[in-house]
C-alpha cells in the first residue's frame, strides 16, 4: 500500500470506499449503517463488537413521525442497552452513507413513491423503458423482510412480517405469509399462509425447480421453531418439520447476525442450527431430512468453493473441507 493524496473533488479513494467494500456491507437494496460501521471497526480498526442484546426488538416500520435512517437507529442510542455499542457504531457507518448499496455516490437518499400505509411496498426499474413501477396496496400492513427468486427466475418468493397499518386504518393481521409474485404479470400470483399465528415465515431460500425452504418460530411454544418446504407453483406448504430449539434470529431483524441460510452447490439448503446456533447443516429441500455436519465455536455467513465451505463470523476465514457432495 502506498499513501496517496487525492486530489479536492475527489470522492473515492484507497479500500474504504471500494464498490466491493460498500456492496459487502449493504444488502443489494438499502445502506445499512450499522453494518458498515461494524465492518470498519472490526475489519479496519480491529475493535470487536459485541452481539446485540437478545431483548432489544428490531427497529419496526416508523410510525411516529420518524423520517430517516439516522432517526430510526437515534432510538437505539436513547436505549441505555444500546448506547454504549451504538456510540461507536454509528458514526463510521454514517460516514459512508453517501455511498449507496452497490457503491455509487449519492448526494442524497432514493425517494420510493410506490409506498402507502405502514407496510412499505415493492418496486422495481426497467432500464429499457428508463421507468420505475411498483406495487403497495397487498404490503400496506405486512412488511418485506426476506426475499427469493423461485422457478425459472421469473417469480420473487417475498417473505413478510405482520404489522398495523395506522395509515390505511388496517388491523394488524393474525400472521405474516408468503406472496409470490410474478415478475413477467409484475402482480401478486399466490399468496401462502406457513403457519397460523406466526409474526412472519422467516428467512425462505429457493431450493431448485418450484420449491423454497424457510424458518419460522412456532407461534404456541417459543421454545421450538418450525423448518418447511413449499411448493411455489402450487401455492402450498409441502412439507413441516418441528425442531426443538428457536430460530437463531430476530424475523425482519436489520441487525448483525452471525448466520446465514442458502442454497449449497450440491442443491441442499445449509445454515447453522441448535440451541446455540453453531451446529453446520445441509437441509434436503424435498423431504427436509436435516444433517449435521460440524460444530463450530459460531455461526457465519456462508461461501462454497468445489466441495468446501467458507464461513466468516469471526475474527478469521474458516474453512470445512470436502462436506458437500455434488
């Protein structure tokens, strides 16, 4: 490495402000502060963040008059349970906050009009057409937290969360579900109640062919969570399996998260479960037969390579050779 001065009006430089660096801590469709801010400080600065308090809910759709990012995560610093953390958080991540989620610089924040109700909303660009589209009446009062792309890459499997739409006057519904749309229809085909009562489905991964897996919490004993399988084309859920332990996560979370659950080389779907979410396993995503393949010290995210696996989450790249077959 070599010191460089830039020069006035230059806006990126050195590795700080590397697409590569601001696309790996956004997550493709909105910056993410915290995310950044705990990048640099672990990966730049090497000061290690504690995980977030397991009783801190994550931050809800605004409802109180709210407008920004910086406003939204202000709330987390008036938590004394959050402060001392947020305090050093924050500022590194706001600092990148002109660069936009796959590196660009922005002099300021996207306006999404495609929006109405508490909910939020779906839109898309069409690059030929140069014009942007979307929809919100079917989201106005369940909130998109997990997404996938289904079959022949024409359907969006979106995973939502069930809230109150004080906008629209829409009561809070009595479970989140799945709704599969359909990019060629640029409409809402199918939608897919998992489990009744869950707040939401979870995080959903495609599978191959028409299926998708996801995870959810079981909404009559918080001490277990529910693994199924779903069939996209048909609108229903093929298949359910109770596990004895909770889902590793908070659903619809925007916080950082040591885990991952994706779709392996070999079709399998892998994530991490256990009562401490550290146990490495592939899922078969037709009869949902679930394998343990190794115990790690805690989870990650997840990159394959031939046969091996890759798992960041800690302070060095871990690899585990030779464990997917394909």
């Amino acid at each position: 490495m070599v010191r460089s001065t830039l020069p006035p009006d230059k806006r990126r430089g050195g590795i700080l402000t590397h697409a590569s660096a601001m696309m790996a801590t956004a997550n493709g469709v909105d910056t993410q502060p915290v995310l950044r801010g705990v990048w640099l400080l672990e990966n730049i600065f090497g000061d290690l963040t504690p995980e977030p308090p397991s009783n801190v809910p994550a931050i809800e759709p605004d409802t109180s008059g709210a407008k920004t990012i910086r406003e939204l995560l202000s709330r987390h610093q008036a938590d004394p349970n959050c402060a001392s953390c947020h305090r050093r958080i924050d500022p590194p991540g706001f600092a990148l906050e002109n660069f936009d989620p796959v590196g660009r610089w922005r002099e300021h924040y996207p306006v999404y009009r495609k929006r109405a109700g508490n909910g939020g909303g779906l839109s898309w660009w069409n690059p030929t057409s140069n014009r942007d589209a979307g929809l919100c009446k079917p989201f106005s009062n369940h909130q998109i937290a997990y997404l996938c792309a289904a079959g022949d890459g024409c359907h969006i499997v979106i995973s939502t969360v069930r809230v109150g739409d004080l906008v629209l006057k829409k009561p809070t519904p009595r479970e989140g579900r799945l709704f599969v749309f359909d990019d060629t229809k640029k409409e809402i085909v199918r939608e897919i109640t998992v489990e009744k009562g869950v707040r939401g489905p979870g995080p959903i991964a495609w599978a191959g062919d028409n299926r998708a897996i996801g995870w959810t919490n079981d909404p009559r004993n918080g001490r277990k969570s529910i693994l199924y399988g779903v069939d996209v084309e048909q609108g229903v859920v093929a298949w359910r399996k109770s596990l004895p332990f909770k889902l590793p996560i908070v659903i619809g979370s925007n916080q950082k998260v040591r885990w991952d659950f994706r779709r392996g080389p070999d079709g399998h779907i892998w994530t991490f479960m256990g009562r401490n979410a550290n146990i490495l396993v592939g899922i078969d995503p037709i009869t949902g037969a679930v394998e343990g393949v190794a115990q790690v010290s805690r989870g990650g995210r997840l990159a394959f390579s031939s046969s091996d696996i890759y798992i960041s989450g800690s302070t060095f790249l871990r690899r585990i050779r030779n464990v997917v077959d394909f």
